[in-house]
C-alpha cells in the first residue's frame, strides 16, 4: 500500500472515530445527566436545539420536542420546519416535522417519509395515528370528512406497522381501531385474544369495551366499565363519589369508538343520577350527533342544553364540532335562544355558581416569584387571591391559563385582587415555567417551586384552581379544566369582593 493511501486510510477511520463519539455523546443518558446539571441561567432552547440537530434516537428527539414544545411550541415547530426544508429527503425530519402539523399536513409528509425510506417505522406511525379520532368519532364534522376520503390511501399502512414495529403498542393498538372501524369484528377479535394470550401492552379494558359494544353486548361493556372504576377506586385513583361518573364516561366511550350514537344517547336520557342532566351534558351531547350526521337530533340538544343553563355563546359559534349547523335553517334560532338565555340567565348560572361555594383554611405558604421576590400568601390578607397550580407538560392547564390570562388582563379588579400561577410537579430545569411565560405574554403572577403547596392544599391533579377570600378561606375551587371556568372566574372574584365574610 502506499504511503498516501496509508494516510488516507487512518484519516478516514480517525473521522470514523470523532463520529461515533460524537453519536455516543448525544444518548438518553447523556440528556438526563445535562438537563440535570443545566446552570439556571443557561440557555435551555440552545440546548434543545443542539440535541434535536444530532441525536440519533428517534424516541429521545421525540422527548425533547414533549419538553420544547412545552415551554416554546412556535419556536419549536419553526426548528423542524427548517430542518426538514433543509433536508427534503430525510425521512426523519419529515416525521419530527409533520407531528405537529395538520392532519393535510401528517398525512402527506408521513406518506413522503415511507416513500423516502420503507423500513422507517415512525413514518408509518405519523399516517396511522393521524386517524385515531376518526376510528373514536371525536374529530370534528370537517375533519372526520377530510380523513374519511384519505383512508383507502393508507389502509394498507396500518398492518405493515405493525410488522415494522412489533414492540411499539401503538401500532397494534391503531390496527385494532382501524378494524373495529372498518366492521372488521372478526378480525379485531381474533387480534384482541391472540394479544390477550400474549400479555400484550396494548391490550386495556378499553379496547375490550369497545369490541363488545361494536359486537352489540352492551350489557358486558357496561359490567366492565363498573369493574374498571371499582379498580381505579381501589387504587385511589378517583374517589367513590366520582365512580358513578367514571364508569358512565367509560361505557359512553366505547360506545363512540363503536360507532353507536342511539346508544350515546340512551345512555345519557336513561341516567339517574341528576347531575348527568346539565346544559354542559346536552351540550356534549349535541356535539356527538353531529359527528354522527344526526343534525335534528344536535338542533334539539342544543336547545336542551341552553334550557339547562348552557350560555356559552362564544363557544357555539366557534366550536367545529358544531360548525356543520351553521348553515341548518335552525341555526339563527339556535344563537338567539342562547344569546337571550346569556342575557336573562345570568341570575341562573350566578346562583349555579355560588352554590358551589365552600370553606376551608387556605394552607400558608410563601413562594418566590421570577425575580426572586418572596411571596407569602399570609402577607396578602385583606385581598382576594386566586391560585392556578399548573405545569408546562400539562394539556388541561394549557387549555385553563389563557381564560385566566384574558380574565386577568380585561376583567380583573385594579385592586385588591391578586392571580398567581404557582409551578408545581414540573419536569427538567428551572428555565421551563420562566421561557413559558416569556413566549405567552401571560399576566398571572408566576411563582416557582410549588410541589409543598400543591400537597398541602390536596392537589392530586392540575389545573387546580381556587379562590381565596380576604380573610385566608378557600371559598371556591376547580379541580381539571372544563370551559366553564371562563364563568366562573369573575362571579368568584364578584362575590369575594363584594361579600367578604
């Protein structure tokens, strides 16, 4: 060999070297170990682009966009799109790109990725998943429509999945929806017993109640909805009280996801538990019946839910699942009713509201704020004070903090009243909640550090949210996110300020 060649050889495999430990360095283990030791004023989306621009583990980025996503979801879809515009060819990038996309959006660039590279997986994965809400009836009228027309383009994608990726539930899971979907019964059971036998992940009471429902055994999807959330009282998951509506939201479930909508609705008209009867009910109600084509039957419960005290008219002219009415002659009526029922109602949904008013010592705490100002709630007596215990990786808080935002900036009085945010069980560094806030504008006060609080005031899920009055006492609370709070918010404060007890 000669001498050049020799030198050739040794830089090639010296390069050889630098890539791999390059490679090597960019592992799950490696991500833990930074985010751990990250200073607290270092530059976080630095970090994240640099990890999402060289790791090789698809499951790893995936991570890091959970975690960018929460704290700057626009700058984070922004790096992908370059990324992928950049190199239109990979399979990767066009996956990490088109997960946060519209479904038009999934589905051409998850189509690309398996014409890119057949044996990519997450390619089959970004198709398949896509049409999850279309197999449970939860997409709204246009993109149930949308999707509908694309299947026969992609049906073949979801078995080749699961050959592609036989560890990943997912994909089995999407399978099953597809042929329960498709009114292939046989198949699906076949598939549900062979991955009983197996022990397989995927393979949940939910997949078992929406198999008997599709099957028409309505009464053994009902028995195990019970059995479930006996299960989940058993495991303190919920409490005793909530049992009832637990198993109720189970059956009702499977029932959607088999496709069944006289039965939804026998379901909720055959109930008695009175507090099944609610505007929010009927509401949710007349949403699924139009998903299922059924606008006579949304015409009437709509108008049952503003009978009931549903007087959300921003809602009804905006939801999607609705939208197909809009052009149903009882439309205007529709908005009308409501708008008269928000004008003359307010008595109605005021007294609803107080009736949920309570008392309990409000715990003491003192926090610090972004600056590192000290906050100490036994401080603020003589205010009213409302707590918004959330965190970045939370869906329902980021679904709760823009109503409390808009209540906060147009709503709130000038004085005496005052809006925390308090970060609670968050994942990862310090950085997150602060760039949260940077990136939204939000005008809650943001205060760090609240996993004590959050145990001390009997929080076991976010949002919570409360209501403090001048004199230290919880008078109100909302545990989850339901859009009524949009209501609730300034009869709370109404009533706290104007009623100090």
């Amino acid at each position: 060999m000669k001498l050049r060649s020799v030198f050739v050889v040794l830089a090639l495999l010296a390069l050889a070297l630098i890539a791999t430990a390059a490679d090597n360095t960019y592992t799950k283990s490696n991500y833990d170990k930074a985010m751990k030791e990250l200073a607290p004023n270092a530059d976080l989306l630095a970090l994240y682009q640099d990890w999402c621009s060289h790791a090789e583990d698809v499951e790893l980025v995936r991570r890091i966009q959970g975690d960018w996503f929460g704290v700057d979801s626009a700058g984070m879809v922004d790096f992908f799109k370059k990324q992928y515009e950049q190199n239109p060819k990979s399979a990767r990038w066009a996956y990490f790109y088109g997960r946060f996309g519209t479904n038009t959006q999934k589905l051409e660039l998850g189509r690309k990725a398996i014409a890119d590279d057949p044996r990519f997986a997450y390619g089959y994965r970004l198709v398949t998943v896509t049409y999850k809400p279309l197999f449970e009836h939860t997409a709204s009228p246009k993109d149930q429509s949308y999707l509908e027309g694309e299947l026969p383009k992609d049906a073949a994608f979801f078995s080749q999945y699961t050959k592609l990726a036989p560890q990943d539930d997912i994909a089995p899971g999407v399978l099953f929806g597809y042929l329960v979907y498709g009114k292939k019964l046989d198949d699906a059971k076949a598939m549900l017993d062979q991955a009983q036998k197996d022990s397989a992940g995927w393979v949940g009471p939910g997949s078992k109640m929406t198999l008997f429902a599709a099957q028409g055994d309505f009464n053994a999807a009902g028995v195990l909805a019970e059995k479930e959330a006996d299960a989940m009282v058993a495991a303190s998951r919920i409490t005793s009280a909530e049992q009832h509506e637990v198993a109720r939201d189970l059956y009702m479930d499977a029932v959607r996801s088999a496709g069944n909508y006289q039965k939804l609705m026998e379901k909720i008209v055959a109930s008695s538990d009175l507090n099944d009867h609610t505007g929010e009910t009927y509401y949710n109600l007349g949403c699924d019946a139009v998903r299922f084509g059924q606008k006579k039957d949304a015409v009437a419960d709509l108008n049952t839910a503003i009978d009931k005290g549903f007087v959300d008219t921003d809602r009804l002219k905006n939801d999607p699942d609705i939208e197909p009415l809009h052009s149903d002659p009882a439309w205007k009526d529709i908005l009308a009713k409501a708008g008269a029922a928000a004008a003359t109602g307010a008595d109605k949904v005021r007294g609803d509201v107080l009736k949920e008013k309570i008392s309990k010592d409000a715990p003491d705490w003192t926090l610090t704020d972004v600056n590192g100002k000290t906050v100490k709630l036994s401080d603020l007596r003589g205010q009213v004070v409302l707590l918004d215990f959330w965190a970045t990786w939370c869906n329902p808080c980021r679904m709760a903090m823009p109503i409390l935002d808009q209540y906060t900036k147009t709503q709130k009085p000038k004085d005496g009243v005052r809006v925390f945010s308090i970060n609670t069980w968050e994942r990862g560094p310090v950085q997150k909640p602060r760039i949260f806030f940077n990136k939204t504008g939000y005008a809650m006060e943001l205060l760090m550090g609240g996993d004590d609080v959050a145990k001390a005031y009997g929080v076991n899920g976010i949002p919570y949210l409360c209501a403090i009055d001048k004199n230290g006492k919880i008078r109100y609370e909302e545990r989850g996110y339901e859009p009524s709070l949009k209501q609730k918010l300034p009869l709370w404060v109404e009533d706290l300020t104007q009623n100090p007890q």
